[in-house]
C-alpha cells in the first residue's frame, strides 16, 4: 500500500526504522523485513566516521518510542549519512551471500523507497551536502530530500551533523540564509536529477504555507512529530489540503527514552488505546500504527525486534470503524514529546 506523491511518484505508507541499531543486526532485520514485505526503510540520521564503518546501539520503538537518546545527535560531528535505506545499501549487500538470496535482496532493495534530508549546518550548501550523501551511499539518485528542520545553523563541513552552540549555550543560527533560499536550492537538485522528490520536515503550518508561496516546486512530503497525544489535525488537513503528505516520524509517540530525556508519557498506555487493542485483537501499537494509516499518512515506527517488525507491518487486515477513530481523536493532548531545546538552549517550536 502506497501512497501517491504530488508529482506522481509513490511512497509505502508503512516504513521500517532501522536507526542506531548494530550492523550485523541490520542485515538480519532488512533481510527479514524484505521477506515481510517492506520497500520503505528510514534511517533519519545516521552518524559515521568512514562509510563502511557502523556502530549503533540496539533501539526498541516501545522502549524508545521512536527515538534514541538524542544527546549523540549534537554532542558529536560525525559524517551524516541521512536516508530511507541509508547504511542498508551498504549493510545488505556486505553479507548478501550467507542468505543464498542475493537476487532477491538486491531486487527488493532497488525497489525500496531512498530519502534523505538536510542537516542544519548545510542549508548554505545544498548541493555539497546532497552530493556528500550519494557518493557515500553509491547512489545516482534520491527519492526524496527534505529539510530536516527549518532553521539554518553556523556551517561545520559539508555532511557535519554538529549542531554549533554560542557562548551562552544557546544554538548559533545563521541569519544571512532565508529558508527559501534553502528551498530554491533544493528545487535545483530536482533539476538536476540528482534528487526524485523535494520536502520539508518539522514545519507548522506558516511555515509550510510560505514556503507554498515561494516554491516553484511544491514540497512532495513534511515529515513531522505526530501520535494520539499529539495529533496535529489542523497542521495535517492543512498540509495534505494543499497536496503534501504527511509522515509521522514518531507515530508510536514517547516512550522510556523520551520520558528519560524529556519526561514525557507514552500513549502505548492509553486505557483508550488499550481497550481498543482488545476489541479488535490486536497490539496497542497496530491500533495507533493503523490510526496514522486512516489518516492518510506514512508512518514510519522503528524497532530491532523481529516478533515487532512483523507486527508492525501486519496493519492492512483490518480497519478502525468511525467511532473508534473518534475516539482516539478525543484523547489528544497536543503532548509533543521531541524537544531538542534541551540540547540547543533555544525552543524552535516556541
């Protein structure tokens, strides 16, 4: 099941998060998501010192809701690698052999879906960036390249993903580039054929408007923050109103390493979701995941664990009646559990 982007290409509206585990566990997880049937892998950041090179703590998408401990994520300058299939591409191919399945891998991985995104540091050098990353996953093209989030920070090197702080602590944001100059860069990727599709990531809805009043090229895909607790509906009607679909980075919503981080609560414990899980008998997290679906949006949860990765890709044999669906609509909190104010001293969503 795929879902239409505006300028005609598709894009699985379930994908695997294969994020920070080891890589001898990502080729056994690709492996046995490929044979489940999954196209459609994200790996949102990926940080290497040398492109053959992965070390990645093993993750959980119930114990981490999603996410990993984000503090890595700008304490450290690593080269990023940012993309849907990401270090698979390098992982999968490494160890094809042992599997006897090497056509079969292979077809199944050209076929997958490829996105990366644009770290904050590069908004001044797109191109580079866009570059950096095809040459260090061997690639021709992506399918899709976002914007990561909406502000441009002091550069550190092309495919840096240091995330530069001032004196007082507080994120060093580069005031002489206007997000549509980041966006005019991008539109120049489409041009060039290195990049299929062009978005955005973590814009609320003025942002997306404006850059809908300056794009010659309409972003295809904004891939937010959104779960039960954080639904988002006026951003998410607005966005696909306008021809933009949605993907849930964080469709499972917080859990320990949130609650950890940033103290939040994980609605994978909801008494409304959990008794809904009951009458349809399934998991809390296929209600939630097949919530996100019947939205019309992509959603992209992320785990290690084989008996989940199954799990999470069997959300097409059922469907969430009316009234369930209002339900879970009365039980959003509009709780966002991602805040990366508290590594960069300022609060981008203020």
């Amino acid at each position: 099941m795929a879902i239409t982007l505006n300028n005609g290409f598709k894009m699985p509206v379930v994908g695997l998060g294969v994020w920070r585990m080891d890589g001898k566990d990502v080729r056994d997880l690709i492996i046995n998501s490929i044979k489940l049937g999954y196209r459609h892998f994200d790996c949102a950041v990926i940080w290497v010192r040398v492109p053959y090179f992965f070390s990645f703590t093993d993750w959980d998408n119930r114990e981490t809701g999603g996410y990993v401990k984000m503090q890595s994520s700008f304490q450290y300058r690593h080269s990023l690698i940012v993309l849907l299939v990401a270090y698979m591409l390098y992982s999968c191919f490494y160890d094809m052999a042992d599997y006897k399945n090497e056509a079969e891998v292979g077809e199944a991985l050209s076929e997958a879906f490829k996105t990366g995104l644009l770290w904050n540091s590069d908004h001044g050098h797109v191109l580079e960036a866009c570059k950096d990353s095809l040459k260090k996953l061997q690639l021709d093209y992506l399918d899709l390249y976002l914007v990561h989030f909406p502000v441009a920070v002091k550069h550190t090197g092309v495919g840096q993903t240091g995330s530069p702080l001032d004196k007082d602590g507080v994120l060093d944001i580069d005031t002489t580039i206007s997000l549509e100059t980041t966006w005019h860069a991008m539109e120049d990727l489409v041009s060039k054929g290195l990049v299929r599709s062009i978005g955005i990531s973590n814009y609320d809805i003025f942002l997306t408007r404006d850059c809908l009043a300056y794009s010659k090229v309409k972003p295809a895909v904004n891939q937010i923050e959104t779960h039960p607790y954080f639904q988002r509906d006026c951003l998410v009607k607005f966005c696909q109103k306008h021809g933009i679909c949605v993907t849930a980075h964080t469709p499972l919503g917080g859990a320990a390493a949130n609650a950890e981080w940033f103290g939040t609560v994980s609605c994978l414990d909801d008494p409304v979701l959990k008794a809904l899980a009951e009458k349809y008998k399934k998991t809390v997290a296929q209600i939630v995941l097949r919530w996100g679906i019947q939205r019309n949006t992509v959603v992209i949860p992320k785990t290690s664990k084989f008996e989940r990765l199954k799990e999470n890709f069997e959300v097409f044999d059922f469907e969430l009646a009316k009234e369930d669906m209002d339900k879970i609509k009365a039980i959003d909190r509009k709780y966002r559990t991602n805040q990366p104010a508290k590594f960069w001293g300022i609060d981008l969503y203020a």
